[in-house]
C-alpha cells in the first residue's frame, strides 16, 4: 500500500498556462490514433519531418540482388544512418539485432518472383505477426494499370482494415508494369488511389516534369523510391529535388547497397533529406567519406 502519511498538498494547477496541445507533424495524420502516430514518428523525424528509409526487401521477389548477399555484412552498418528499415519479416528475424533502435516496416505483400507475373500478389503477412515484431508500418505494392490491379487494390484494403484495427501504419508502394509510361500522370493517379483507399503514407518515384503536382496531390506522405542504380550525384540530385517538391523523404535502396561505399552514400542522403544540403556539397562529402573509409 502506497505510504500515505506526508502526502504534499497539490496546489500548482497553472491556471494562467493553456493545457499544451501539439499538433502532430506527419501529413494527413492529425486523426490517427496516439499508437499509429507514435508508429509514424519511428518513421519520420519529428526535428526535419522527413524520413531517409533504407529498402533491403528485395529478395522477397528476387532473391539475393547484388548488394544484398550478407545483409549482416553489408547492411548492418548501414542502419545508424536509416531512420526507417524497409524489409521482410526473414531478414527481420534472421539477422536484425533485436536492440535496432530504428523504424521497422515490413513488407506485408508477395507471391510471385521475378520468373512469373509481379502483380499477381497477395498479402504475405498477418497483422498479429506485425504487431508480435514491434513493426512500425507495414508494406504492400499496388499495381496500377497492371494486370492484377484490383487484387493488389484488395491487398491494399485489406491491410489497411488490419492496421487500423491494430494501430499499425501502411504503406503503399506504387509498383510499375514494364510497359508502362512513368509520368506525373500516372503517379498522381497511383499516389492518390493508395492514399483514398487508406494508406497513411505512399513510396512513389520521382518523375524530372511535374512531381510537385503528385506531392500536392496525395493527402498523405510521399517517400520517393530510389530505383536503379544512378551515378551518386545524380541520385542525390534526385533525392534533392523529390524533397524540394513536396516528398517527405526516400526509400532508397540500390542507390545505398550497390554504390562503391554504402556507407558515405547514406551519409550524404540524409544530409540531403534532413538538411537540405544541396547535392554538390553531399557530392563531395560522399567523396570525402569514401576516401577516409579507404
Ligand atoms: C519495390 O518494389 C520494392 O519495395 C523494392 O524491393 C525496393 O524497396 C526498391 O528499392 P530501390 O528501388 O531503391 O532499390
């Protein structure tokens, strides 16, 4: 029983201080429930807003992409320098140190690998399974135009329902058929029906004419994917210019794992993404870091 002898009279109410209320920082998620902002600020940075997440689920449909045959060699170093860890529940299990520290979001999608049609996909991962790794968000492709759009639309709802039940934010990760033309256009669309449907952030590429118009356009985050392997300054220009356009920050991967030092290009990222450190400049501080790591 708590010791109630010399208990201190309460008298300090403040009656002259305003009971404090902060809006919360991340687009689009001002109604969210406390547990799926709390999820969201592991995401984003509540200093800069924005989020460098480093994407290693690549083997979930390619199997071990160049870059990514020992994640416990190569990336695990890496992850200082990630706010957010996009990859799948394996990886999780097998070779993150539980004390990470950082976002988790995990591919929540699958099906099909590189062999056969991608969008035929369907959900890889229960909730229950997200909610028992502490997971920050969950991730699920959508297809647009593609072949098995509704399916992937599905996916996408479905999971939404669960992570609203649970608290557990989604992503949705616009994914584009070979064939099919990559423009503002197209990405407004892609963008703004995954954040209609429900996804509380949306992993989008950055498109040279017009992005700010799928920034402005989709109610919730737009994090941009790196894509194929660039020169280093032109992915930081790229990472750059997708966050002067509105996008909340990346989720790169190739860009990181497959450059010749890993470690100083995600450095000069999240220098770019947190303080808008113009390209030439992290260009050179990239430089810098590989010279002194060899
Ligand atoms: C793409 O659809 C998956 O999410 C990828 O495995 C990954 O996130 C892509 O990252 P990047 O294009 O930057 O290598």
């Amino acid at each position: 029983m708590a010791d109630t002898d010399s208990l201190k009279e309460t008298k300090d109410f403040c009656l002259d201080v305003p009971y404090r209320h902060e809006a919360f920082f991340v687009k689009g998620s001002t109604s969210l429930d406390w547990g799926m902002q709390n999820r969201l600020a592991r995401i984003f940075n509540p200093v800069s807003g924005h989020t460098v997440m480093l994407a290693i689920d690549h083997g979930y449909f390619q199997g071990p992409t160049s870059g990514l045959e020992r994640v416990d060699v190569n990336i695990l170093p890496l992850v200082p320098y990630a706010d957010a860890v996009m990859l799948t529940r394996g990886i999780l299990r097998t070779t993150m140190p539980s004390s990470l520290g950082k976002g988790i979001v995990l591919r929540a999608s699958g099906g099909p690998s590189i062999l056969k049609e991608l969008s035929n996909e369907q959900l890889a991962l229960d909730m229950e399974d997200a909610l028992r790794l502490n997971a920050s968000a969950v991730a699920v492709q959508v297809f647009i135009g593609g072949e098995y759009e509704t399916q992937s639309i599905h996916n996408l709802t479905r999971l939404v329902d669960a992570g609203n039940r649970c608290g557990v934010p989604v992503l949705g990760v616009t994914a584009v058929g070979k064939n099919m033309t990559r423009d503002a256009r197209y990405f407004r669309l892609a963008c703004r029906i995954a954040a209609e449907l429900g996804a509380h952030f949306v992993k989008t590429y950055y498109v040279e004419e017009d992005f700010e118009t799928v920034t402005a356009s989709c109610p919730v985050p737009i994090v941009m994917a790196g894509g194929k392997k660039l020169p280093e300054l032109d992915a930081l220009a790229m990472a750059y210019k997708a966050v002067s356009e509105g996008a909340a920050g990346v989720d790169m991967g190739r860009n990181i794992f497959q450059s010749d030092a890993p470690e100083a290009m995600i450095q000069a990222v999240n220098k770019v993404v947190h303080e808008g450190m113009k390209p030439a400049e992290a260009h050179e501080l990239f430089l810098t870091l590989r010279s002194e790591k060899k």
